[in-house]
C-alpha cells in the first residue's frame, strides 16, 4: 500500500510535461540545464525565493563535487530540496493530551470534510477514540454529511441545527472530556453568507474553545488543496493570521504538478510562516492520508 501511494504522488507530482526528474534524461551539466530547473521549479509553484535558494545551493554542490553527470545533478538536487522541506516534517502528537482538541478550518472544496473522515479513521485504528463537531452550522448539508459519515464509521458527532458554531465547540469539548474521547475534531465553516466575516467566526470559536479548556485548542490545523499554488500560500498566510496555525493538511497531491507549492512554504514564500505539515492527501479512499516525510516529498517531485 505504501508503494502504491507514493506511486501516485510521483505521478501526480509529475502531470505537466514538465516534470522535475524529466530535464536529466540524456543531457549534459550546462547553463541550459539550470534554466531549464528553474522554469520547472516556477512551472511547479515553488515560488522565486524557494527556486533561487534552491538553485544556488545546487550551484554550490555542482561546482565543489565536480559533478559532471546530470544523473549526479538530480540526486544533489534531490538532498538539497529533502534538507530544504525538512523543517515542515513534524509528528502530529496524538495522545499527548486527552482530549486533544483539534480545530480544523479551511475554504470549501480543499478537502476538509474528507481529511477529517481519513483523520477520524486514522485516529481510531491507532486506537483513540474520536469526537466530531460539526462546527460549519451555516451549511446544513455539511451537519448532513458528518452525522452520516460518523454513524457510518461508528464516531459520534456533536450537532446543532442552525445553532452558533461556537456553542457546538464548546459543547463538544465539554462531551469529550466527560465521555473521556482522546480527540476532539472541532469542523467550521468553509465560507459563510456574506454579511459575516469568516476570520472572525474562527477566531471566535477559537476563543470559545479556550473557554472550555483553557490549554484548548491543542491544534489548529488548514486543510489545503495543493493544487492551487500560490493560492495556497494567500490562504495559509490569512488563517494564520487569524487563528494562529500549529499545522497543514496539504490535499489532492495525487492529482497535481504543483508540489512546489510546499518548497514555497518552506522557504517563507511572500511572508508565510513555514507552518509544519502534519499530513499530505495523496487518493479519495480512507487510507489516502499520508504523514508528511520531507525525504520522500522530494524523491517524488524530483524523481
Ligand atoms: P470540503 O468542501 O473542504 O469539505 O471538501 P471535500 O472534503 O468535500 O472534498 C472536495 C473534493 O475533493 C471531493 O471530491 C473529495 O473526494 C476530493 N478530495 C479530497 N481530498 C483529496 C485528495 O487527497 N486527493 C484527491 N484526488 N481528491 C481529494
């Protein structure tokens, strides 16, 4: 099974008649070669200050260790963007606390209902028991959808019909820790009718959260879709600054060319902070969530 996923990143990873790993066939260490990178890197959605940082220090690398076969060039280049995406490789602490309560916010359609079902499913085979909130009061359709997904998975789900999102967190809290669950997934809104504002719903159920335990939330994490470049670095930028993220769940990578995206993260692209990667989403199926494993990132965008 971990084959196979990691099968599917490299081709995702790969999509665009650009792919990374495709400039080293049968070409010689020139000028052209670098260019060629470095329209690659661009095309892949690294960002320019993750592109020129990683160029120079291939620069460097070339030029010390006289590499003079391409097929050197790419696995330099390959250690080089590991060591570069290392500091997003952080260990999700389940079970550090109980409940952990984890707040997981994002823009409609990244793939935030699905990474909360894999989490769900994840957590529960590691065997901690887990508590939803559907914490998005403004879409019926998204309670809909929790309720019956956590039947079906044998999770309960905390739910309010039109109730306040943050009445539904700090509930929620309250029911994990009297019903002793290990982790609390606090959903919220993707958008919101349009008069209200939806940093400061979040924030607000931030704040709510805290109310009910004052060291809550213990995690705060974006689900984004990585497909949309630098998109995806506005969104984490603007959820970052509003409820302080600890974490990403980088989706849809199965489906993408643009893994530079998260070079760009790396690097602090246009003043992001590198926000740690818990999870990456390589597949629709339950077992599609895959820790983050900068070594593994970088085999697969390079090849
Ligand atoms: P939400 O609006 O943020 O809750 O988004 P959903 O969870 O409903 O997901 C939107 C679409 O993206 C659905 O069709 C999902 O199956 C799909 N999706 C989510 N994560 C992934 C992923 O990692 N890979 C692929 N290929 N599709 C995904």
């Amino acid at each position: 099974a971990r084959t196979s996923w990691l099968t599917r990143l490299r081709q995702g990873l790969s999509r665009t008649g650009q792919s990374i790993g495709g400039i080293f066939v049968g070409v010689k260490v020139d000028e052209n070669l670098f260019d060629e990178l470095e329209t690659a890197l661009i095309m892949a959605d690294a960002g320019v200050e993750a592109t020129q940082k990683l160029l120079a220090s291939l620069r460097t690398r070339v030029r010390k260790e006289r590499l003079e076969d391409a097929g050197q060039v790419r696995a330099a280049l390959r250690d080089i963007l590991a060591d570069h995406l290392a500091p997003l490789e952080k260990k999700f602490p389940l079970g550090q606390t109980k409940p952990m309560v984890v707040m997981i916010a994002g823009v409609n359609g990244a793939g935030k209902t699905t990474s909360i079902g894999k989490l769900a499913n994840h957590f529960q085979a590691q065997g901690t028991s887990v508590l939803l909130a559907a914490g998005d009061t403004f879409r019926a359709a998204a309670r809909e959808q929790l309720i019956e997904w956590g039947k079906r998975n044998h999770v309960n789900v905390i739910a309010q019909e039109g109730g306040d999102p943050a009445a539904v967190a700090f509930d929620a809290v309250n029911a994990g820790r009297a019903r002793e669950a290990g982790v609390v997934m606090v959903d919220t809104a993707g958008r919101l009718p349009t008069q209200l504002h939806l940093m400061e719903e979040l924030k607000k159920i931030r704040r709510v959260i805290s109310k009910a335990d004052s060291a809550a939330p213990h995690e705060v994490l974006l689900v984004v879709d990585g497909n949309t470049g630098q998109n995806a670095i506005a969104q984490i930028r603007a959820f970052d600054a509003a409820i302080n993220l600890t974490g990403l769940v980088v989706t849809k990578l199965d489906g993408t060319a643009k893994g530079g995206t998260l070079a760009a993260v790396a690097a602090g692209s246009q003043g992001v902070r590198p926000v740690p990667v818990y999870w990456i989403g390589v597949g629709e199926g339950l077992n599609d969530l895959q820790p983050f494993v900068a070594k593994e990132f970088a085999a697969a965008l390079v090849g």
